[in-house]
C-alpha cells in the first residue's frame, strides 16, 4: 500500500514540474516580449512594471479580452504567471541537492 502511495507522489510530483517547466518557460518568452516591447519607453520604474505584468496582460491582450474579466480569473494568471515558474524553480533545486546526495 505504501509503495502505490509512493508511486501515485512521484507521478503527481512530475505532473506538476512538468506543467510548471511549461510554465515558466512560457513566462521567460512574455518577459522577453516585455521587454523588447516596452524597452524604450522613458517611464523608469513604470516600464518594470509593465515588463512584469507582461505575463498576464499579454495572455489577457492574446484571448481578445475573453479571460481576464474576473478576479478569479486574474488569480489563475498570476499562479499561472508566477507561482508555478517559482516552484519549478524551487523543483530543480531540490531535484539537484538530492541528486548530489545520491552520487
């Protein structure tokens, strides 16, 4: 019983990295598009927020509108956005420590 419990943690621990790796590579390409979007305007400290709600302003601008009009919407973005890349980045840490360990 344990073993399959064990078994079902691995598969949902990979399910989630996986996901999170797509995810935090779709969110270095919004940063990109920010910044090579908004890397002339004279703004300062406003043109590093607009690079950094790039991620979710342009998969609002990409859906014509269409998500992003709610509050729980906009929450999924920012987990989406922010959450997930930080754990794949958290993830691959771990994943390297433990390898470490093991070799």
């Amino acid at each position: 019983m344990e073993k399959q419990t064990a078994t079902w943690k691995k598969a949902l621990f990979w399910f989630a990295y996986v996901v999170a790796g797509i995810c935090f590579l779709l969110t270095i390409i919004a940063f990109g598009v920010g910044f090579f979007h908004h890397m002339h305007d004279t703004g300062g400290w406003r043109s590093v927020i607009q690079i950094l709600e790039t991620p979710i302003t342009g998969f609002i601008k990409m859906t014509g509108g269409y998500i992003g009009k709610g509050i729980l919407e906009v929450i999924i973005l920012i987990i989406v956005s922010y959450v997930l890349p930080i754990f794949f980045c958290f993830a691959t840490h771990y994943l390297k420590v433990k390898r470490r360990k093991m070799a």
